[in-house]
C-alpha cells in the first residue's frame, strides 16, 4: 500500500474512497448520451467537486483512498494537479499539506471499505467518516451532522434512495466485518444495519440522499446544481456541471 504521509490533526478523518466506473456494488451507468470518455470525465469532475466540498472542513482531517489501477492513478494525478491551479486559501494549504492519499490493493469494494477503515482506526483516529465518489452535491453541512452524531453513537448511516449508502461512519474501532457482505444486493442497507443491531450497536441515520450511478439520478444531479445557482452558490459541484453542459451542447436539438 503506497502512502503520502501526513501528521493527524484531528480525532476524525474523512476518508474519500474512489469507486470505480464498474465494480461490485456500484456502476455509473448514466445512458446513452454519455460516451466512455464523457463517463470518465464526469467520474473526475464528481471527485474533484467532493474534494471541494470537504477540505475546508476544520473538524476533520481527510484521506483520499484509490485502488491501484493506471488509470485510476493517472485519474488521481490529473485531479490533484487540476484543483492545485484552482484552489486558494485554506482549501489550497489542505489540499497541499494536509491531503493524506493512500493507494489500496485492487479489490472489490467491500474489502476496499474494510481496508480504509482499518488503516484509519490503526492512525489513531477515533472518528472515521467514509463517502464514495458518487455524491458531487453532498454540503459541508452534511458532512458537519454526520461529525456531531458520529460523537454520540457507534456509527452513523447515510441511507441512499437506492437502499444503499452514500455515508458510513464508525466510531472507537471497526465494528462490523463489511467485507462479508455483498455490496451488490438490494437489501444492502438493511443487512449491514442487522449486524449492528446484532452486536447491540448504535448508530443515527443522515438525511436520505443519493449516489449518481443511473440516468435518473442525473434530475436530482441537475435540481441540486439549479438550486445551489439560485441560492448564490456558484462553487459547488461546478466541475460536474460544466461536463454536464459540454454533453448536453453535443446533442441535437
């Protein structure tokens, strides 16, 4: 596992895990309009408006985590060095200094998640946070709630429309073997919830939100980008809207 070290700060790390475009438990599948390099470009821009999102956050220190594939590093390296030419302030310091990346052996995604867990919990964290990169409008509010109620219970849920998560946060170790599960089910949700209840664990429940994977998805995508517009938000989830126009000006009228 291949690592750019940096110091803990915080007892809470946010930890980013990129998805692939296809694996067990998720595949961005976004129709027919979309070809597979505008896919790629919109995974990046997904990533990069997460990172965004996040490094300004005081409370928490943040992880990036990969699978080492070349393209997914290559991916990486272009996002990293795109946001440094665009980020300021403290964003930019986090983003330079504070951004810890670690590369994570090519697995299926459970394994993935049990592995960013572990190597969080084994740094010393108390608190660790874990999102995919399939929620480019997920706010630093939410983020900040799930931080306040990862303080009062064993873990904290992000339940997706799916029945899925785009959220998993745990507290004082890692609880439940998340590997053991199959992330490809539709009862996802309910089953890893089961184990908890099993082991008399506690945990609270995010908002219901969802992970950009399937053409519907994309009315939510685009109602939230309309809505931070209208309410004088022009930063979030921008790189995802400008892909998102370069695709719509190519289709015929």
């Amino acid at each position: 596992m291949s690592e750019k070290q940096n110091n803990k700060k915080n007892d809470t790390v946010l930890a980013l895990c990129i998805q692939e475009i296809s694996e067990d438990g998720s595949e961005l599948n976004i129709g027919d309009n979309f070809s597979i390099e505008d896919v790629r470009y919109l995974h990046q821009a997904f990533v990069a408006d997460t990172l965004v999102n996040i490094l300004g956050i005081k409370e928490i220190d943040v992880h990036l985590f990969y699978g080492e594939f070349p393209g997914t590093r290559k991916s990486v390296t272009t996002i990293l060095d795109y946001l440094r030419t665009k980020l300021k302030g403290k964003k930019a310091s986090n983003l330079n200094n504070g951004l810890k990346i670690t590369a994570l052996p090519a697995e299926r995604w459970g394994i993935k998640m049990e592995k960013v867990f572990k190597k969080c919990f084994d740094d010393g964290y108390k608190h660790v946070l874990l999102i995919g990169s399939r929620t480019p409008t997920l706010k630093e509010s939410s983020i900040k709630t799930a931080i306040k109620l990862l303080q009062k219970s064993d873990a904290v849920f992000g339940p997706s429309v799916e029945g899925r998560y785009y959220l998993i946060g745990l507290s004082d170790g890692y609880h439940v073997e998340l590997s053991a599960h199959d992330w490809r089910s539709p009862n996802i949700y309910s089953e890893v919830a089961g184990c908890f209840r099993e082991q008399g664990l506690t945990w609270s429940e995010l908002e219901l939100w969802y992970a950009v994977e399937h053409p519907e998805d994309l009315e939510y995508l685009v109602r939230d980008i309309n809505q931070y517009r209208l309410e004088g938000d022009e930063i979030s989830a921008r790189e995802t809207e400008m892909v998102l126009q370069r695709v719509a000006e190519r289709q015929p009228d």
